[in-house]
C-alpha cells in the first residue's frame, strides 16, 4: 500500500459570471462564478500545472495515471504528454483512466493498491450546451497527487464502493453535452450508494463517523451530493464547502481539488472521509500524516480560487470553447507541428529542457550544440527551465497574428540565472497589462490546434504569489 | 582573413523599377520584363549583351527559370538569391563579384517580388516544417520590441516615442508623395498616423511599410569599361553583408535598441570605403524602415545619430529631404513599398537618381558624391543586413 505523499491543486485564472449567461441568452443565469480553462489550456495541461510543483528532477515517479472525462485525443494515450512536461524519464509508464467520474477513483485505488510510487493527475473540463445547468454549474480544473511508499502525508485507511448500472447521465463519443435523466430520479439512489459505500469504509478503516474531522462530498449530481452531505451521519461543521458557487462543479478534479484544499490546512493525525458520487459511490477514509507539515503544495488552493479573473465575456467563453465561430485574421493558420522535429526535440517542446554550456555555463533555450558565448561544441549538459522566474525584457501586442484569443501578447523573458525566452504571455488582466520589468513564471499550454493536432508549449504568466490568509502557513 | 572588398572595381551603368504597389495589373513575370527591359535601356544595351544574372526573389519563383523564361535568355547563367528582406541586396552583391572577378563582363541583378497575389495582411512566410515551438509574431510585432526596450533605456517617454515615430512616418511618406514609382503618393498628416489603426505594441498601420509588388535591375560592369554604357555611373564603394549568429534571442546581452549586425555591416563597410565620419560624407541614405522604429534604431547603428539621441535627431529634421542627412529621399519601405526582394534594388535606384541629378521634384542639393544603401532581413535579435556604397567620383 502507498501513501500520498505530495499534492497539487491548480484552479485556471479565469471565471465565468453566471450572471453573464442570463444577460446574454436571457434569464437569470444564476448567481456566483465557475472557474474556466483559458483558451489556450486542456484536461492535459492543466494536469500538468497541478503535478509541477510536487515532481522536481529528483522525484521519483514509476507510474502517471491521467483521469478525465474530457481527453484532449483518444487512441492516444495523453497521459505520455503530461509525463513528457514533467521531463519524467522513458521508464516511467503513463496511461489515461478516461470516461466519467469514476475514473478518478479508479486511479486513487490503483496508486494506493501499488507499492511503487504513482502519480495520479486528475483534470476535468466541464462543458455544456449554451444556457444548460453543466455549463452554468461545471468548472475547470485539476490536481495532483503523488503516491509513494513510507507514511507520506496522508494514508488510504478505508476503501469501499457501491456500483449501480444508472442512466443518470451520459453522453456518445463525439457529443459536446452529456445527456442526463430527470434529476429526482438519480437522487435517492446516489445517496443510498453514498451510505453504503461510505459505511463500509468507515468499517474497513475502523473510524466511526464521529471521528471524521473534514468530509468530502462531491458528484455531478449537484443535488445528490448536497443531500449525501447531511445524510452520511457526520458533524455538520466537518463539512468542507463544495466551491461550486465559485469555481463551478469540476467533475472527475472535484474531488481532487477539493482534497488538496482540505491538505492544505490538515493537521497530523485528523479522519478525512471522501465520497465521490457517479455510477453509484465511491469512498476512501484518509489519515492525515506528520509529513503534512512539510509537503503542502507552494500556492494554496484558496490563493487559486481566490486570484480568479472574473471579467470574461459570455461570448469569449463561448468562441474559446469552440461554440461560436468567428471570423479568422487575414493570415495563413498556424503551423501544424510535425511529427518528427516534435520527437526530436520532445525533451524541449514539452519539458521546457535547454541546454548548458559546461566550459562557460552559459544556458540556452532552446537547447543548442554550438555555445554563443564561448564556441565551445557539443559540450552541453541538459538545463531545466520550467520551474525557473524570469523578468519582462521588452514585449509587444500581436494585433495581426493568429491567436485562438487575439490579441497575441509575447514578451522576451530574461530568466534568472541565464537564458532567454521569447514567449506568449497569458492569464493577463488584460493584453495592455505587461510592463518591462515584469516578474513572470512559465506554464504548459496548448497554443493551439491545427489539423487536428494540438500544439503543446509554454508560455509565460504574471508571477503569483501566495495572499496572506490564505493557509500553508507551516510550509 | 579580412574583408577587402572591390572599392571601385565595378560600376552600375544602367538602372530600372517599376512602379511598386498594388500591382493587381502585372504579373510576377510583367514586372520582371518591365524592370529588365528600363535598365537595358537606360545603359543602351540588349538583353543578348548580359553575360549573366542574378534573381533575387523571397518566394515569388523557384530557379533562375523564374527570369530566363519570360525574358527568354538565351542559355544564361541565372542565380536565384534569396536572403530575406535583403534578397535584392544579395542578389546585387554576387553580381558584382562575379564582375569583378573578371568571369563576367557585363553582370545584371534583378530583385522581383508577388506578394499582393495572396489575400493574407501583412507578410506571410512559411517557415520549414518544425516542432510548433518557434514564436508566431508577426513582423511588425517583431520589430516594435524595439520600442519598450528603447524608451526604458534612454528615458523617452510613450508620447515623445510616438511624436519620433510618427515624425518618420510623416517624412517618408512626404518624400513618397513626390515619388510618380512609390506605392503611397500622398502626403499624410501627423494626426492621421498618430490614431492609425493598431498592429502591434504602439505601432499602427501608418508605422509599417507597405505591402506591395513591384522590380528593380541594375547592369554591372567593370569600372573601367563603364563609360562605354554611361556618361554617369556609379562606381560600388562598399558592399558589406554579415549574418547574425542569433545570440539576441538567446542571450541576455542583446537588449533590444540595435542591431548588431547593422553595426558590424556598417563598420565593414566603411572600412572597405575609407569612409570615417558616415554623417558628414555621405550625401544621402536608403535605408531599411521596415517599420518607423526600425529607421530610428538605425540612425544609431550606422553612425548617424550618437547613442540615445537618435530620437532627438529625427525631431529636429536631420534626416528630412531638406536635412543635414536626407534618409530616405525616395519615400522608404514606408511609402514607396516593399516587395521583398526588389527592395534592395530599389534603394540603389534612388542613389542611381539622387547621385546623377535626375530625382526631379525631391532632388537634394548636396556637393557629396557617396550614396548608401542598407538593407536587412530577419527580426531584433536574429537578422542579415547588407550596407553599400556608391559614388559618382572613382577613386584617385
């Protein structure tokens, strides 16, 4: 059995107002926010940006696990991209649980069932028809969780499911929307699979219900979860709040997400109970570890929810999310990336690896074989640049080129401790809003997909900090 | 190993450009005919007289066939350059070696470019298959890093930045409104290129240069055979060329308010000419203003302006057709246009006519005898830049 050992959360920058549907196709819209995958970030980015600040270059990782109701490819294993950005090495396998919620706890119970060390990212992209609940109610988002041997930072003690074939909600490969059945309908059998479940793995992990400090409850079935909630016997102040009024309902990542939240202020030796709802129940029991103290991810869950940009327009979310199409730039379209100079240069491409010159130290990005400083020939040694900070050298607003969101923004980036980037910046408050001088961090994108084919890179963003109030106060 | 280069050794004897722009009328290979057949004239020569040639084009035809066909050369040698925005340059460059070298007598270069035959905005080049990693600026994204980079170093202001640009623009195109061969033909007021339409960074389209189609030739013989074609040629100075090793995207040095290689072009250049005060010897400039802040950065970079106050320079009128330094007496980029690879040529071109009294309308009124030439291709940071000089006077 593995513990988890570290964790990550990551809430894309922008949000949607609910209000903002209603005053575009009528109606209330409803209240509150959902959190929205920028145009420019997939279920297979966003997994990525959730497991980088758990794998540094010495981390071991012998498996990744991608689950994701919404894959950017089939027959193509997506989880190898997100391996490829975290530069993990040939031998670590990677393979997608895609399909519905329940592929979450299908890679929760196959991480903590190996005694290998196991990394399990979880993204969800929650998308509906125009003025539908999924669309109003869903989110976007991600997390990470590493599994590993030792205590770690939070031990599986109790495992049980309750499965029930259900036509609650379902959708045919190559629909936009789900399709789901009358909501009262799926209710009572959702909670009734909720107490079982839930039951059942208090029993296996010998917790009775008043020991559990933090309870999670989350499904697509909003109003099913919200009853499971008071149904499940425990003290209503352990609770943790679902965030869907803010960040929307992210599907198979809920859960994830909300459980690195709950890490992100747990205390050694505290009961955290998780159910997840959808095709019956799933539920796991946590023992919080000593190791907490020391592993909590670097941005806080609540700083991610928090720095949320909620000015997005209905229609750019519409055009972003491939259902309103508007009229392209005079220019030719982006270039396909072919397939041989991307394997070629995979190590690049996708993990951000450059080069460094070992007779003057010089680094390069991309990688070169000639050094520009000292001439010096193939005497490169790899030089990561995905986790490093740079600075705004000089910038520019590509109001000519394509972008999937014109205007393109681009910025050469002076990175701390030598090298150079010229970059797409992105998660902008607005395209006028970098300045020479600007700290800015990288992040792993999908610039754009032509031909079917969907061009990964970096980017680079405003530098985020952690806002004060916000937890991780021991790390 | 140095760069002596062939001061006065080769001589231009005829010159011929069409009339750039949209050129919706004439094909890529009209425009060739037209260009070709004005130089031969203007040197009292026949096409059969033309021992060989050099084609510079970006992307309008592949080969030499590309001139040989609609000329009908009579099995020729035609070499077909390309070098970016510098092609034409280039394509001149090899000409005149291979003149002075002694395998040709009479050499012609030709600079030709199609690009209004496609409905895209602005430049479009298709780049070689790759791994989607390279950025996707565009050209005028490009060039205005230079702008933000600029300001913040010698303290100019967004408004004092864009009185500059915009009095760049404004000069060139009212040297362009004298021009009957420019793109653009009238005369644009400050307040109309201050609020143009947004492009890139605080360039709008005002700040770009045109668009545009259109040829350019010159006839290359030894100097000492040029007044046989000629009362008036123009003897080649200097030709300089480097290609830069791509070091300002990659390294931190490079900081974006020059261009390295326009200084080592230009240092060449003058060596090969014995020109050592550029801004007091040379009686007027072509040079590449791609975009406005383009022109200002080169003021700097080839010696007419001291550092940091090029800016300053263009405000007081230094390089106004009435100027201590007219630059770009023929309009530029900026409103005589800029297909690709005829630009090179057609900056010779108006040294060809400046130099020999024949401007009309913008002839400057000058008592030096040196004209230059300057032309680059690539982006800030990663570019080839061609420098020549001409003079009507050979060497003593």
């Amino acid at each position: 059995m593995a513990s988890i050992i570290g964790y990550g959360s990551y809430v894309p920058y922008w949000r949607l107002q609910r209000k903002a549907i209603g005053g575009a196709l009528g109606g209330r819209g409803g209240s509150g926010t959902r959190a929205v995958a920028s145009y420019d970030e997939d279920t297979t980015s966003m997994a990525v940006e959730a497991a980088r600040p758990i794998i540094g270059p010495e981390t071991t990782v012998d498996s990744v696990i991608f689950a994701t109701t919404a894959p950017a490819y089939l027959d193509k294993t997506n989880a190898n991209a997100i391996h490829a950005a975290l530069a993990l090495p040939a031998s670590t396998f990677a393979s997608d649980a895609i399909g519905s919620v329940r592929s979450t706890a299908a890679a929760f119970r196959a991480a903590a069932a190996n005694s290998e060390s196991t990394l399990v990212a979880i993204a969800d992209q929650r998308i509906g028809l125009p003025n539908s609940a999924d669309e109003r109610d869903g989110g976007d988002g991600a997390a990470a969780f590493l599994f590993g041997p030792g205590d770690g930072i939070a031990e599986i003690i109790g495992t049980a499911s309750s499965s029930v074939e259900l036509l609650d909600r379902w959708r045919i490969p190559g629909d936009i929307a789900s399709r789901t059945w009358e909501e009262r309908f799926a209710e009572p059998v959702f909670v009734s699979a909720a107490t079982d479940a839930f039951a059942d793995a208090l029993k296996k992990a010998n917790v009775t219900p008043d020991e559990i400090d933090k309870l999670i409850v989350t499904g697509v079935h909003t109003r099913a979860a919200k009853t499971a909630r008071k149904a499940l016997g425990i003290r209503p102040e352990a609770v943790v709040p679902d965030l869907v009024d803010v960040i929307g309902n992210t599907g198979a990542a809920h859960p994830g997400i909300l459980l690195a939240g709950v890490l992100d202020e747990a205390t050694p030796g505290q009961v955290i109970g998780l159910v997840v709802l959808g095709d019956g129940a799933d539920a796991f029991v946590l023992r919080v570890r000593e190791g907490i103290t020391s592993a909590r991810q670097p941005l806080p869950l609540a700083t991610q929810v928090a720095a949320g940009n909620d000015t997005l327009r209905y229609a750019d979310f519409l055009t972003w999310r491939g259902q309103l199409r508007r009229e392209p730039p005079r220019r030719p379209d982006p270039d396909t990336p072919m397939a041989p100079p991307a394997l070629r240069s995979t190590r690049w491409k996708f993990g951000l690896v450059g080069s460094r010159c070992t007779s003057c130290d010089e680094r390069f990005a991309p990688p070169q074989r000639v050094c520009l400083n000292c001439g010096a020939v193939d005497e490169m040694a790899e030089q990561p640049f995905a986790g490093a900070k740079g600075v705004v050298r000089t910038f520019t607003v590509d109001r000519l080129s394509y972008s999937p969101s014109p205007p393109l923004v681009a910025a050469v980036i002076d990175i701390e401790g030598g090298g150079r980037l010229e970059f797409e910046v992105t998660d902008l408050v607005g395209p006028e809003s970098v300045a020479v001088g600007d700290e800015v961090e990288l992040t792993f994108r999908r610039l754009y997909t032509v031909d079917g084919v969907h061009n990964y890179f970096w980017k680079a963003r405003p530098q985020r900090t952690v806002t004060a109030g916000s937890g991780g106060e021991d790390s | 190993m140095a760069s002596h280069g062939i001061r006065d050794r080769v001589a231009i004897v005829g010159m011929g450009c069409t009339k750039f722009g949209e050129r919706w009328d004439k094909s890529t290979d009209d425009l060739l005919v037209d260009s070709t057949q004005e130089a031969l004239q203007s040197a009292n020569l026949d096409v059969k007289e033309i021992d060989a040639f050099w084609l510079g084009t970006m992307g309008s035809g592949l080969s030499g066939l590309t001139l040989s066909r609609p000329l009908k050369l009579d099995y020729r040698p035609v070499s077909r350059n390309e070098n970016f925005c510098a092609t034409g340059s280039d394509a001149f460059r090899n000409a005149c070696y291979a003149v002075a070298s002694g395998a040709y007598d009479v050499a012609m270069a030709v600079g030709v470019e199609k690009l209004k035959d496609t409905p895209y905005s602005g430049l479009a080049v298709a780049g070689a298959a790759n791994d989607g990693t390279q950025p996707a600026l565009s050209a005028p994204a490009m060039f205005s890093l230079l702008v933000p980079a600029y300001q913040k170093k010698y303290g100019v202001t967004e408004e004092q930045m864009r009185e500059v640009l915009t009095r760049i623009a404004w000069k060139n195109h009212a040297n362009g409104a004298r021009n009957p061969r420019a793109q653009f033909r009238a005369a644009v007021p400050k307040e109309t290129i201050d609020c143009s339409p947004p492009i890139a960074g605080p360039l709008g389209v005002f700040d770009c240069s045109g668009v545009s189609d259109g040829s350019a030739a010159a006839i290359i013989v030894r100097a000492e055979d040029a007044h046989r074609y000629t009362d008036n040629p123009l003897y080649v100075k200097a030709l300089a060329f480097v290609a830069g090793p791509g070091g300002g995207t990659l390294g931190q040095d490079y900081d974006f308010t020059t261009f390295h290689e326009v200084v080592r072009s230009a240092e060449d250049a003058y060596q090969q000419a014995g020109v050592t005060d550029p801004r007091g010897q040379i009686a007027m400039a072509e040079v590449h203003d791609c975009f406005t802040p383009t022109e200002l950065v080169l003021m700097e970079d080839l010696g007419f302006a001291e550092r940091g106050t090029a800016w300053k320079e263009v405000l007081a009128g230094t390089y106004d057709l009435e100027g201590d330094l007219p630059v770009n007496p023929d309009g530029g980029l900026k409103s005589f246009g800029h297909p690709i690879g005829a630009s090179g040529l057609r900056m010779l071109f108006e040294c060809w006519l400046q130099l020999r009294g024949q401007a009309e309308d913008r002839q400057i009124k000058t008592s030096k005898t040196l004209g230059m030439t300057h032309n680059l291709g690539g982006l800030p940071g990663e570019c080839v830049s061609f420098v020549s000089l001409v003079g009507t006077e050979p060497s003593a």
